[in-house]
C-alpha cells in the first residue's frame, strides 16, 4: 500500500507526539502524587505507569511505521518489512486493566468491595483485549464478526459495572466529584467504543492508504484521551476529594 | 541545498547542547519542587515537564539533522530523507499551553479565576500553533502571510491577557515578585516574538544555507530561553514567595 507523504508524515509525527505526550502525562501523575490525599496516592501512581506504559509502546509503534515505509518517486511505498499494529494490542492488554484499577482506587470503596470488583473488571478487560485479537488478525469477515461479538461480552459486562453497579457508592459523593466521576465514565464509553468501531472498519470497506492513515490517528487520539485524558480526569477527581476530607480534618 | 561542514556542525552541535540543557533544566525544577512552599510545587512540576518534552523533541530534531545531510567533498550534502522540522510545532504544541500553565501556577490566584484564565489561553495557544503550521509548510506567500495572521490573533489575545488583565493580581505582590513576574512576561514577548517574525524569513528571501542556519541556531536560542529560561524565573517566583509566606507564618 503507498501513502502520500503527507499521510505517511501526518501518522510519523503524530506518533512522536504521543510518545511526548504520554511520557509527560507519566511525570505529572508520578510528580503529582505529593499533591493529593495519601488516601489517592495509589490512584495517580497507577495513572502514571499506564501513560509510561503507553509512552513505550508509542516509541515501538513510531520506529514500525518509519521502517514499514520508504520516500521513493515523492511517495512512500511499503520498505517490505510490515508495521506492527501487535503493539497496539500489547500496549491495550496492560494498560486496559490498570485503566479500571485507576478508577477504582480512587473511589473511596470498602476495601473487600474494591478488591472484587477488581478482580471482575480486570479479568473481563483482558478478556475483551485478548478475544479481539484473533478476529484482528483475520482477513475473513465471518471470522472477524464471531471475535467481535465475543469480545464485547466483557465490554458490555464492564459497562453495565461501572454505570450501574457504582451508582450507589458514587451517589455519596459531593456533587463536584460526582460531576467528575461521571465525566470519567463517559471518557472511558467514548474512547472505548472507538475500539470495537474502527475494528469494523475493514468489513465495510474502509481500507487503503486513506483507511489506514485515518485509522492509526483515530487509535492515536483515542489512546491520548482514553489515557492521558482519563488520568487527568482522575487527578482532578483526587484533589477535589483531597481538598474535601482536609476541609472536614 | 548543500551546507559549509561549519554550518552543518554548529547547528549539529548546538541540538545536542540543547538536549543536554533540556534534561539538565528538567531535573533541576523537578529536584526543586521539595525546597519551595506547597502551593508553588505544581508550576515547578509543569516546568520540568515542558523541559523534559522539549529535550524529547531535541533528540529527535538532533538525529533528523543528522539524517538529512551526509559528507562529501568537504561539505554536507543532503541525503535524500529530509529534515523534519515538524518535531518543532509537535513540541510547541505540547510546551507552549504548558507554558501559560507554569506561569498561572505561580500566582496566587483564585481557584475559579485561574481555571477561567487558563482554559481561555490553553485554547488561545493551542490555536495560535496549528493556525501556523499550514503556513510553515507552503512555498505561496500569500497563503504563507494568510495563516500567518490568522496565528497572530491569539498571539495578540494572550498578550493582552498577560500585560493587561493580570495587572490587578501582579499589583498585591511584593516588589521583588513584581520585578520578576514582569522579568517573566517579557521574556515570553520576546522569545514568542521571535517565531512569528523568523517563520516571514523565506518571503524575505533569508534562505539558502546561511538561512537555514541562522533559523535553526534561532530556534533553538528561543526554545532554551523561553523554556528553560522562563522556567528559572518561575522558580524565582516561586522561592521569592516561599519566603515571603515562611516570614509571614
């Protein structure tokens, strides 16, 4: 598949970008963790090794897509070793799970109340990653539907936890931080469902150079948002929680 | 475009330095943070973020350069990869919302009034660097002027905001503060400054080997002073304060 160099140059910087942006994002949950409750302290440090994670794979993910490709005749043509998207999944079946880890530890739950709803929500999120994967790697629709469907089961299970199974523990909440956690559920349903969207992608015809181009910035921004955006999220939800108990001290 | 070895060396040399200074900068304000008051940790973590980001970028810019030219007979030809000077607006991107951030961080403002503040110049910047990059990349001067403007008014809607709406705030410091605060917000006008005028060089017709070196040697003496630099006289700012609420406790 050739790219113009605009395609190709668009995807190459972008990736670079993330790699900055996702180390920085690390360092300012890592960095921020003395600003909050000793209580959120383990919230910000997990939001800090997701985006470090990310931050990595980001890394491999540029170094592939500048080796899959090479300027030729003002274009870039496939150099004949392939981009590896695995990274992507790799980077997904870390980070997924800690994502939800994130959320939980900086809910103020009864410790046995978290740690099952923990092992529940990560245990689906690594089953939703790793039943994607088959269907990804597939050329055949049929096969690519039966993994979809499959994958979703815990999508949907995680969902149906989070929006309704939290709904009494956040409700004692103020209404800023109930603000801010709904916020944080929201991000994770938007980023998330672009997944499980643009997986659909080749199916329905959306492929080629264009397909390609819009789909690796898609994967980029959602990564962005669903990671560093969702760690913002949740370092806003431990300082409004943090200014909250030094109030009621 | 062929370069002398001279003016491809200082410009080689001059990156690395940079990165160095970068990283150096970085670890100075992150090891900072413990000697000022509580309140002031925050625009010094920011501060190390934007060195840290910028030092990324000048890793990458320092090997492009590298890349993108080869020896031969005494000079420095190019090589046919290119050089990605994209890696500059990705960082400016990045650091220069997380400039104004550092900045807001350090005065003493109300909650409300700084998130208002900083929502309306985060925007403001952001807008400012994209609404540029079109006009980086075209050869038409006309189009080049075009986005040039069009960048020019958030530029102009910043200024503003710092030299006249921060005034009543910058008003209740201490003298020693206010010489540095202003100390602050001229350094951002000059090294911003610096930008929009060189980014006219090629419809000036400074182009060439000798342009080019000019304009990455430019570059990179704005980019050490308007981060690293700036950031020292936040850290300025910060201990300056720091002792005025230590005398004060």
């Amino acid at each position: 598949m050739e790219l113009s160099t605009l395609q190709f140059e668009l995807v190459h910087n972008l990736l670079s970008l993330t790699v900055a942006a996702m180390f920085a994002a690390g360092l300012f949950f890592w960095g921020s963790r003395d600003h909050v409750d000793h209580r959120f302290r383990p919230a910000l440090l997990v939001s800090a090794i997701v985006v470090f994670i990310a931050g990595y794979h980001y890394l491999r993910i540029w170094q592939s897509w500048g080796g899959a490709y090479m300027a030729q005749d003002g274009k870039f043509v496939p150099s004949g070793v392939g981009f590896n998207d695995a990274y992507r999944y790799a980077d997904w079946l870390l980070t997924v799970p800690l994502l939800l880890v994130e959320l939980i530890a900086v809910l103020s739950l009864a410790k046995s109340e978290a740690r099952g709803l923990l092992k529940k929500l990560v245990v689906a999120a690594v089953l939703m990653i790793a039943l994607g994967y088959p269907g990804e790697i597939s050329d055949v629709a049929g096969t690519k539907w039966l993994w979809w469907v499959l994958s979703m089961v815990p999508f949907v299970y995680i969902l149906v936890t989070l929006f309704v199974k939290l709904g009494p523990v956040i409700a004692k909440e103020s209404v800023e931080v109930r603000g801010l956690i709904s916020l944080a559920r929201n991000v994770l349903l938007v980023t998330w469902l672009f997944y499980p969207i643009s997986y659909l992608f080749p199916i329905f015809g959306l492929g080629g150079a264009q397909g390609e181009t819009l789909l690796q910035v898609g994967y980029t921004i959602a990564d962005i948002t669903a990671k560093a955006g969702f760690g913002l999220v949740i370092y806003n939800i431990a300082r409004a929680k943090s200014e909250v108990s030094l109030k009621a001290a």
